[in-house]
C-alpha cells in the first residue's frame, strides 16, 4: 500500500509499505478520510516521536472495513465505519469507570501503533472489543464523519468543564481546537471569547460565532477581558495550546469560582507555579482534558450525523496522500483550519 512514512524527526517519506493484515479479533479498514492534527505535527516534529521506527501518524480515521479477523461478529466488510483511535485494556481501574481514555495501558493509532496516513490500517482488537468502530449512517459523509475524533475531544473538555448556558468562557488560542470549543459552548448557550495572535485566525472564530475576539499580541487580554465581563473575568477558561508561559498567564484570567481547563499538551519539563491560596479561597478547579472517551466519540459521531453540531466549516483543506509534505508545511506554518487527506 501507499503510506505516508516518518523515518525520524521531521522526516516523512510517501513511499510502499506493507498493506496489514487482520489478526483474530482485528479489522482492517481502507481509509477514506484521515485527519491532520496538531498532535501529529508535534509528534513528527520530535515530541513524543516513536521509539520504534519508521511508523505512521494519523489517528483521525474513517474507511470502510476491508477485512474482519477471525472471531470477530457483528460487522461486514464493506461496511462503513468511524474508529475511536486509542486501544484500551477495557479491565483497569480506570477502563471500569468509562474513563477509558486514562486507561493504564493504553495505545492507539498513531501512537504505539500504525496510524491514518496510509491506504489501510489495521485495528487492534482493543479498539474493536470496546465498541470503537462505530458504523456510520447512510447520510453521513466521510468528510464530516473524519472531524468525530477533534469534535469528541472538545466534547469531552465541555462534560470536563461543565460550562452552562450563559457562562462567559475565554478561550485562549483559536486554531482548529479552539473553534472546536467554541462550537461546543456556543452549543450550550455560552458566551465565547476567543484569543490568538493571529488576525486570520480570529477572522474565522468570529464567522463561527465566537461574541468576541482579542488579538492578544496587539490589546492586553486581561484588560479587554475585565472589560468585557465587567471587571469579573470568565467562568471558564481553556488554554487549547501547549505553551506553559501562555497556561501560566491565562490562570489569571478564570473569575472566581471558575475552572481552567488544560486542553493543549504542553512539552515535558516545563512546570509552572501556581498559588494554592488563591486555588482555595476562590474555589478554583483546576482540570485537563486528554482526548475522550468511546462514550464521547459514538455521542459525536450521532451528533454529527443529525446535523446537531456543524463541522464541515472546520475543513480548508484537501490533500491526496501523494501531496502529504506539503500538508505537513501548511499545518506547521498553521496556513490551515482543518486538512483533510481524501483517499478514493
Ligand atoms: N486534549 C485533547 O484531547 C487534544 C486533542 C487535540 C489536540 N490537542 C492539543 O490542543 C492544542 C491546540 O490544538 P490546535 O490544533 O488548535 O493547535 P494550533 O497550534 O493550531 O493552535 C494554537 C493557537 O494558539 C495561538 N497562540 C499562540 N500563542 C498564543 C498566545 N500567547 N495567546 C493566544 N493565542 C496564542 C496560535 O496562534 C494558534 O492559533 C495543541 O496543543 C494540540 O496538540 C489536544
Ligand atoms: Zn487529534
Ligand atoms: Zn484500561
């Protein structure tokens, strides 16, 4: 099969590679649709690049299943599907609790194992025993069904942050994460401001519905901020970036009461302080978000597919895989909301 191969640090090759193969339990699907996430890019760009190499990124996957594995029921090949990335044990502390995306030995595509960025992908039987291939309905394209998996990360920091109808929330970087809250607490009936650096950025917020958005290079965001909220700062605040000065900066922001989500993965060894007095006596609850839970993802998939939550505006961009490096540029000089590689 054709595949989109990392060799080493900002090394990706597009090159033959060998087409997997369904072990009992497993699936083999033929991709259709596999999204570009900044995780990817930070991954072929060194963090949390693979001890084992060469391997293949992508973890937002749609297709259709090409092979089932011995024993496993209730499929057929054909069939079209969307696949929750991360392989869980299903038995762990954590699995038992539905929070399978903390499980104590997870994996997934993309991480640890093969990922979307090649014609077929092979699914552990993890993902298949816990439900993670989730038939997708007749209506619902391949194209819309590929932003599940972002969606279902926004998803799962809005059950995190508990955001209510008419909360103001602050959320701080409007890349393609960004305008995924902001469309989960726009759904919810809050009020969204948005910050970034960057003015294209802010543009695309704005025609999203975001009620107000600060460049924060140019205007101090604190004070647009109490401005706006009438000196109280905003009940929620998520940080959808990975840089701790930023994080550190945007504590200050949360109104009293209120919750601060870390959303975006920061790099390894690079703590920040943070003031237990003002934790306690404001009632701060301070939260991350990683990823989501199967529960959230076949939730998305359904709330995508009845047209209850708009994604397709998410897509700028389409890619052959044949023209992966030059997807791989534009989503490092962030030049795109969303990029999508389209397989026939
Ligand atoms: N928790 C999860 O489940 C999950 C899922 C997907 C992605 N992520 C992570 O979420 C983060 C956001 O993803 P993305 O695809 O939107 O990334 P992105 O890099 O495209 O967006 C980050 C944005 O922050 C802006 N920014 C930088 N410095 C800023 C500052 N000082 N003030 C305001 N804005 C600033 C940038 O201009 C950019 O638009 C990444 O770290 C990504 O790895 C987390
Ligand atoms: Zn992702
Ligand atoms: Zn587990």
């Amino acid at each position: 099969m054709k595949a989109a191969v990392v060799h080493g640090k900002g090394d990706i090759r597009v090159e033959e590679y060998p087409t997997p193969s369904a072990g009992p339990g497993e699936m083999v699907v033929k991709i259709k649709a596999s999204g570009i996430c900044a995780t990817d890019i930070k991954t072929l760009l060194g963090q949390g690049l693979p001890k084992h190499l060469p391997t293949i990124l992508g973890h937002e996957v749609v297709g259709e299943i090409h092979e089932l594995g011995a024993g496993v029921t209730g499929f057929a090949t054909g069939e079209r599907v969307a696949v929750y990335p991360i392989a869980v044990c299903g038995e762990c502390h954590f699995c038992k609790k539905g929070r399978h995306n903390l499980c104590e030995s997870e994996f997934g595509l993309g991480h640890g194992i093969e990922g979307g960025f090649a014609e077929y992908v092979r699914l552990p039987k993890e993902i298949v025993k816990i439900g993670g291939v989730v038939k997708m309905p007749e209506s619902l394209s391949f194209e819309k069904a590929v932003m599940a998996e972002p969606m279902s990360c926004g998803l799962a920091a809005l059950r995190a942050n508990r955001v209510e109808k008419g909360d103001t929330v602050l959320i701080v970087g409007a890349g393609p994460m960004g305008l995924i809250h902001l469309k989960w607490c726009k759904s919810v009936g809050a009020r969204v401001i948005m910050a970034d650096l960057l003015d294209r950025r802010l543009e695309v917020a704005k025609q999203m519905g975001a009620d107000l958005c600060i460049n924060s290079s140019t205007a101090n965001l604190k004070d647009e901020l109490k401005k706006a909220t009438g000196g109280n700062g905003a009940e929620v605040v998520i940080t959808s970036l990975g840089i701790p000065a930023v994080i550190e900066e945007s504590l200050g922001l949360v109104r009293k009461g209120g919750t601060i989500n870390i959303f975006g993965g920061p790099p390894a060894g690079q703590p920040i302080t943070i003031d237990p007095r003002w934790l306690h006596y404001e009632e701060i609850v301070l939260t991350g978000s990683f990823a989501a839970t199967p529960d959230d993802f076949r939730k998305t998939v359904e709330m995508i597919a009845s047209g209850e939550i708009e994604v397709e505006d998410l897509i700028s961009d389409r890619f052959s895989l044949d023209s992966m490096l030059d997807a791989v540029e534009r989503a490092k000089n962030q030049e795109m909301v969303r990029g999508v590689v389209l397989f026939d």
